[in-house]
C-alpha cells in the first residue's frame, strides 16, 4: 500500500496538508474496514478547470480542493468522503488531463487506484467537461478515448459525463449549449457505450431524477446544485452490482503500465523484453508505488458475491476470473482521434442551428435526419427520438414540444414518453 499516497505526484509538487490529510484518513478508513466490505470509490476525471475539484466540493461539503481556494490546482490524487443515503462513496480527485499531461495522469490514477487496493471497488467514474467550452482540441477526444481505454467496454453503465458551467444568461446560449450536449453525449455513447450516463451540473432536476430544463446560478442556487449532484450519485451508483474498470484487472496482473490498455494508447513505452519474456517481475503499474496489485475479483454484473479483500490477500495466487473479450466494436476510439466525428456531427449541428433561425424546430416542417432510425439509439425513448431527428432531447425541450402540442402529461412520466415519442414520429417520419 502507499504510504504516503498524496505526498508527491508525477509533478513532484505536494498537495495543501489539509487536504492530503484528509486523504491519509479516508485511506486509514478504508484499510481498517471489515474484511468483507469495500469501500466505494468514484474517480473524477478531466481537463483543467473543468470543476473536477469544484464537484468533489459540492458532492462532500469539503473545503481547499477547488481554484475557489488557495491550492488552485489538483496535482495529486485526492480522496474525500460522504455518506449518501446511508452508502459511504470515496471520492477520487485527479490532475487535469491536459496536453503533454496525459502520461502523468494517467499514472497518477493508477497511483489512486492501487492506494486504494484492495480495500476499494471503483464504482464510478465521471468524464468531467464544461458545456461553456466550444473548443474540440485533440486532448478533448483523446481523453474519451483515454477513459474508455481505462474503463473497457463493459464499464460504461459507470460512466457519468457531467458537464459543467451551465448558468447562462441568454436563452439563446441555454439551446447552444443544450445543442453541444447532446452532440457531445452522442460522440461519446459511441465510443464509450450507450449505457454511458449523464448528468448536467447546475441544472435543475425534477422528482424523476431527470433534468428539468433550468440553469441555476451557479453560487445563489449552491445549495440545490449540491443536492441535485448528492441525488445523481446515488440514482447512479446507489443501487448497482458494481464491476471494476478494466486497468483494475490490468494492475492486479502486474501489466507494466505500457502495456495496460490505457497506458498503450497514450504511448507509454512497453518495458524491455526479457529473456524469458515475462513481465511479472514489473512493478506493478511502474509507479512507483510499493502496493501489491489490487486482488479484488471482478464478477459479472450478476454475480454479487466476492471473494474478501483479506482472503485475497492471504492467497495472492488465487488470481481473479480473466475478463471477458471485448466485443467487436468499429474503430470507433480511432475515428474519434482523427476527428471523423467532428465531421459528421458539425453539419449536422449546423443544419440544427439553422431550422432554429428559421422557427422550425418544434414546428415539425423541416430539419431531422435521413436514413431511419439510428441503431445505437434506443426507438423506445423520446429522448432518443428527438436526439435522432437532431432535437435537443433534454426534458424541457421535450415539455415545450409536447405543451405546444396540448399534450398535457406529468413530464418524464412513461405516458409523457409515449406521447411525445408518437408525436414526433408521425411528424417527423425518418
Ligand atoms: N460558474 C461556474 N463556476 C464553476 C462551475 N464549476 C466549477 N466552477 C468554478 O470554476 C473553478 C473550477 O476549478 P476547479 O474545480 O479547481 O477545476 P479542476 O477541474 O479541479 O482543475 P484542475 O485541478 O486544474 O484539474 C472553481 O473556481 C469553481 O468554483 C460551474 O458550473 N459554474
Ligand atoms: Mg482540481
């Protein structure tokens, strides 16, 4: 285990005591817990100034972590603690993923991670973007497909995409910038997985759980952002047979870090071949870090039981069940790169702006897209339908189309669905 786990980081840069205490204390927790309890950990990540910090904030009613305080940025993993409708999440802050950064990063994840094993499952994890931001760089693609690389194809049921920065002042911006979400969810379900959720930080949501529509401000409407976000994690995370991400499995097979999936895509040089072209002698991860790799199972999402933290480590040979294969999937990581996506999808989004200059978006005459209905969208939501006809597909584009339409349902119910869903698609056939 790490000892002194938020002591240095890739930077070699020290984190403000208070905060790298209060790591100290959640990993002590976490280590003194029953032997068949893990401990429930969700790692933030994203680039710089996104609010990763900011969120951890608002989710744990701690202090000192945010750019709002005077240690600006996170350079080391950091840990804090809430109880959330009585579950207990760890929450894992992370330097921002920027360009040149990635590598260090990325190893100051696998540092958070294996400071956590063996005690710890990583329930979740959350791809943290602000809506404000209109800038497509390379490092933004890139660290989708760095999570997704990270997390493997099976995760993506605990991925949240939370998007940050929405108080607005213009209605105008609000659609811009609920236009750019959707495009974004629909980059990233396509690489990540269709499971992938969302959450819009700084946005209202009803009794559903679903968003409502309205941006809040971002200090006068604190408390309520704070519950919203408290709320998401559990609706999230509350009630999931969890698995680990798949550079948890990677690590515990002592993979040196170049040749874990995530560490192979941002070009981690492999480790020289031995002669007998074994690798388990690496440490693990190449970090650095003196924890043994993390012997925690990873079950299918049926599988409930685990074997304990101490039992694995009193038998370190009894090694987890391999992961299953990955399914075929497009190359979908690799167009993301190379920006085929921004190619696509920007017309389309244009197109969008454009049937909205002209007052046609809820009127149903124009604007939609051709082909039938897309495959990786689900035909039984009205969210999807909207999104498949280049809509904005958030509940309160969908209240004002179905209240312009006298459809007057409890928004977000499943009569409200079915009502919306049938609507648009009698008029706007695809
Ligand atoms: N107005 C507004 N401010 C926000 C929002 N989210 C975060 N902030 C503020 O923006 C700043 C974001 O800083 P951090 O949370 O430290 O960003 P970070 O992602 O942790 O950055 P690094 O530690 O550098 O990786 C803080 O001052 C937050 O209070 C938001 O939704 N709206
Ligand atoms: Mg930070």
């Amino acid at each position: 285990m790490v000892s002194s786990s938020n002591s240095s980081g890739s930077s070699g840069m020290r984190s403000a005591p208070i905060v790298e205490a209060r790591t100290q204390e959640c990993l002590e927790e976490m280590r003194n817990m029953p032997s068949d309890e893990l401990a429930n950990v969700i790692i933030l990540i994203g680039r710089t100034g996104v609010g990763k910090s900011a969120l951890l904030e608002y989710l744990t009613n701690a202090l000192g972590h945010s750019k709002s305080s005077p240690n600006a940025v996170t350079l080391n993993f950091q840990l804090e603690r809430v109880n959330l409708f009585s579950k207990r999440y760890y929450i894992m802050d992370t330097p921002g993923f920027d360009t040149d950064k990635e590598q260090d990063v990325f190893r100051e994840i696998v540092r958070g991670i294996e400071a956590v094993q063996p005690h710890a499952k990583i329930v979740g994890v959350m791809l943290v973007t602000r809506i404000n931001d209109n800038r497509a760089e390379a490092v933004d693609n890139k660290l989708v497909a760095f999570v997704d690389k990270l997390c493997g194809p099976k995760y993506a049921g605990q991925i949240t995409a939370v998007t940050n920065f929405w108080n607005v002042s213009e209605p105008e911006e609000k659609m811009e910038f609920e236009m750019r979400l959707e495009e974004r969810l629909h980059q990233w379900r396509a690489v990540l997985g269709q499971e992938m959720k969302q959450y819009q930080h700084g946005r209202r949501y009803n009794s559903f759980g679903e968003d409502a529509g309205e941006c809040l401000k971002w200090r006068g409407d604190s408390d309520d952002i704070k519950a919203y976000a408290k709320a998401m994690v559990d609706r999230h995370y509350g009630g999931i047979v969890p698995r680990d991400p798949v550079i948890v499995q990677e690590l515990f097979e002592n993979q040196p870090l170049g040749k874990t999936a995530a560490g192979e895509f941002l070009g981690i040089p492999p480790p020289p071949q031995s002669s007998s072209g074994s690798t388990s002698a690496s440490s693990p991860g190449q970090t650095g870090a003196t924890t043994p790799p993390p012997p925690t199972s990873e079950p299918e999402a049926e599988e409930i039981p685990r074997p304990s933290a101490s039992s694995d480590r009193a038998n370190p040979s009894q090694s987890r069940p391999q992961m299953p294969p990955e399914p075929d999937r497009p190359n979908l990581v690799e167009d993301l790169i190379k920006g085929v996506f921004n190619n696509v999808l920007i017309p389309a989004a244009q197109d969008f702006l454009a049937n909205r200059a002209l007052g046609v978006m809820m009127g149903g005459a124009a604007g939609g897209a051709a082909g039938g209905f897309p495959s990786h969208l689900d035909p039984l939501s009205s969210h999807d339908h909207f999104v498949a006809r280049g809509l904005p597909g958030d509940l309160g584009s969908r209240t004002q189309y179905a209240q312009a339409r006298g459809i007057n349902l409890e928004p977000g119910s499943p009569a409200f669905g079915d009502a919306v869903r049938s609507s648009i698609m009698r008029e706007r056939p695809l």
